[in-house]
C-alpha cells in the first residue's frame, strides 16, 4: 500500500535471490503476463517482480494520473521492498513506461528494456498502423470513454466464460508468426486468456485510461530518456510494426536495436532467455 493508501498489486517470479527486474504489462494487459516467465527468469537467474498499474489487476484505480506520475509509484514499491536499481523491462504498452523510468528518476533504476514497444500516438497515420483492437480501443478511450468502458467491461465478462471463443477471437487479429507461437506452446485457451482477464477484473477504467494515456503526450520527451536503452523488435510485428516506432528510435540519445527476423509481437517463449540474459 502506498503512502496515499492506494494498493499496488505485483507478482513475483524466478529466482528469489537473483537480479531484480522489474516488468511493466502490455495494454491490455496485468502483472500476470509474468506468469508464463517463471522458469525463463528462474534460469536466467532473475527475480522478475510484475507490477499492475492503477485501475488494473490489484491496483487501485487513480484517475488523473501521468506516466511519470507511475514512476514515482514504481519507486514507491521498490522502496518498500528494499530493491535498489533494478533493471527494467516494458512489453508493448508497457515501453513507454519502461522509457518513463529512465526519463524521470534514471538513478533509481539500471538497465531499461523495451520488447515489441509502443510509441507516440503523433500524426494523421498513427491511429493506421495500429491493429485493429488498438485502434479501437485507442479511439474509444479519446473520444467515447463510456462506450469503450462498457465494451471492455463486456469483452472481460466473455473472456472469462467462453475463453475457447475469446482466443480465437483474438488469434484471427494476430499476425501469422503469433498464431504459431501461440499454437505451438500449447497452453490451454482460459490459461491464456486469464492474462487478460486478469486486467479487468476490478472493473474496465483502468484498462481505457492506460489506452488514453498512450495516446496523450508522454510528458517526457525521448531526449530526456538516459542513455542504455536495449530494445527487441519482432521483424514482422504488425501489432506495433517497426516503422511506427522508428522516429522514436531515431530520437531516443542511446539505443541498441534487436530486430528479431521472422518475428512477430510474442517475443518472450522464443526469446526471453536472451532478453532477460540481456537485462
């Protein structure tokens, strides 16, 4: 619990006594994306400590807040834990978070990772080179926030009772290198889904107010970002395609870009052992 009295709910998994990293979720998404990494942190020697941001999964929902504002509640956490430093690691939606760290207490962490990220919602073609659930949910979130509450209030319900039809639902939106990874991992479909049921089971604002805040100014500028950002890229990831973050790349002051051929946006089964290895 924060000093606000706000509830930050986090999972731990890995190696207890192994390097500390933390990991900010996808949009949609929960602290529970972590699950799945358990063994990958555990033999890569990293205590891998997943954080639900507000409104999300544990965490209370705190309706006005910053990206840089969720660093502060980052530090927050790792205080109370007596982490110090630790690496941090951004999937999808959670980059610009990862980037947030880096930009607004960069002596607070190490190493900032970024797989698969997002970036800035800028230009009459942003919206464009979104997916199609982004696209909606981004559009929603700016322009009819009750609409789109309803819709991922409705769209959590379906997960959790028909998850079969909710992953197919969600595999015919991915691209084809993500259908195999998902395919050949052989999880089953509530397992799956759980992931990202587990977003909304407090409720749907958090979720629209994380898609909002993507697509709002940051608040920080990529100049401000410290040096020794390492970031993976899936060569054919048409979730976050590498074009749409290219200016952000150019504009970050030190960056070491992976572009993983052949890949999609589900880079942790394939190659998490690297990534975290990396961190």
């Amino acid at each position: 619990m924060l000093d606000d009295g706000r509830r930050v709910g986090w999972l731990e998994v890995g190696d207890p006594a192994g390097r500390p990293v933390v990991y900010f979720h996808g949009t949609p998404g929960s602290a529970l994306e972590a699950t799945p990494l358990q063994g990958i942190a555990r033999e890569a020697g990293v205590r891998l400590l997943s954080l639900d941001r507000p409104g999300i999964g544990g965490s209370d929902l705190h309706l006005g807040r910053t990206l840089l504002g969720w660093v502060d509640d980052v530090v927050a956490v790792l205080d109370r834990l007596e982490v110090d430093r630790p690496a941090v690691v951004g999937y999808s939606g959670g980059g610009p978070y990862a980037l947030a760290c880096a930009a607004g207490r960069p002596e607070r962490f190490g190493t900032v990772g970024v797989v698969a990220g997002a970036g800035p919602v800028e230009g009459p073609d942003a919206l464009a080179g979104m997916d199609r659930i982004d696209r909606m949910l981004t559009w929603l979130s700016l322009r009819a926030p009750r609409v789109g509450t309803a819709l991922i209030a409705g769209t959590g319900r379906f997960t959790r009772v028909v998850p079969g039809v909710a992953l197919r639902v969600w595999l015919s939106d991915l691209a084809p290198p993500d259908r195999r990874v998902l395919r050949r991992a052989g999880t089953p479909a509530r397992e799956v889904m759980r992931y990202l049921a587990g977003a909304m089971v407090h409720g749907a604002r958090g979720v629209l107010e994380d898609e909002r805040l993507l697509a709002l100014p940051w608040g920080f500028s990529p100049a401000d970002v410290a040096p020794g950002v390492r970031w993976w890229h899936g060569e054919a990831d048409a979730t976050v395609p590498l074009t749409s973050v290219r200016g952000l790349l150019d504009e970050l002051p030190d960056v070491e870009l992976v572009v993983l051929a052949g890949a999609g946006h589900l880079l942790w089964p394939d190659h998490g052992p690297a990534i975290l290895g990396a961190l």
